[in-house]
C-alpha cells in the first residue's frame, strides 16, 4: 500500500496545524519519536505527549498523557508511533475523543488502510508512511541548509 501526497497537500496541512498529540513518545532522546517531538515543539507547535508508560513526566513543556481521551484541549493533528496493528483502536480513539481532530499522521514504517478510511470518512485528512518532522524540513527549507535538493524553490532571481 503507497499513498502519494502533493507537496501543496503537506504544507497546507502543517501550516494550518498548530497543536499535534504525539502518540507513542518516548523520554528518551535518541528515539525518534522524542526528536521529531521535540523538533515540533521548537518549531512552535503545541505538543501533547501520550503514552501510557510514561505517564506524568514532563515532555516538551507538557505532561504525558496515557491515552488521547486524557486531553482536553483541542487537537489538530495527531502523529502515531505505534505498529500498524496499532493503528485501528488509536485512531478509534481519537474519532470518539478529539472533536477538533483534522488530520491522523502516520510515521514512516506505519499505516492501515482500513483506519485510513474511517478517519477520512469522518473528514479528517490521513497521512501514512510520513514524518512531519522531515516534510516540514523538506517544505520549508531547511533540509537546503544541509545540502540536500528538494525541488522547493523558496525564492526568485530577479
């Protein structure tokens, strides 16, 4: 299963989203999980982290959460770092508990079909086998600075 999604697709979904729940966090540095978080959460979005064995640490500014009916604030997107088999009771979850929910983020490695459509038949946007954390680098320029083409032309010679 290979879903492609337009670059215009992406940014517009990351540019509209202002607070993610990360799904699956870790408290440990090195996992991506906790970098890609943490990445988010420099780049200025709220992040709400979740994940039952961690709960009541501090992360990023905010406590952890065991699970998304635990948040009360509204949430735009959520990203999940969790096996694909995962993937049906969280996004489950998360149509019953997150009113404000317009995307459901898959991470690189993760996706399910079946819960893809019942979050868009729900009108929320699903983005599978992805990580924010690289097209936000890839769309808004920073991947550039590493040296890397993205084909994103940020600027005009006039």
């Amino acid at each position: 299963m290979s879903e492609t999604y337009s670059d215009a697709f992406l940014k517009e979904i990351l540019t509209r989203t202002k607070t993610i729940a990360v799904v699956g966090v870790s408290p440990n540095p090195v996992r991506p999980s906790h970098y890609v978080a943490r990445y988010l959460a420099l780049k200025g979005f709220q992040v709400i982290p979740v994940n039952p064995g961690h709960v009541g640490k501090q992360l990023f500014g905010a406590t952890v959460r065991a699970s998304l009916s635990e948040i009360k604030e509204p949430v735009d997107m959520f990203d999940i770092f969790r096996r694909s088999e995962a993937v049906p009771d969280i996004v489950e979850e998360a149509l019953q508990v997150l009113p404000a929910l317009r995307t459901v983020w898959m991470q690189i490695g993760v996706q399910h079909a079946e819960a893809a459509t019942a979050a868009r038949a729900a009108g929320c946007d699903v983005i599978m086998n992805r990580c924010p954390k690289i097209e936000y680098q890839r769309l808004f320029g920073e991947l550039r600075m590493g040296g890397f083409n993205t084909g994103i032309l940020s600027s005009k010679l006039t």
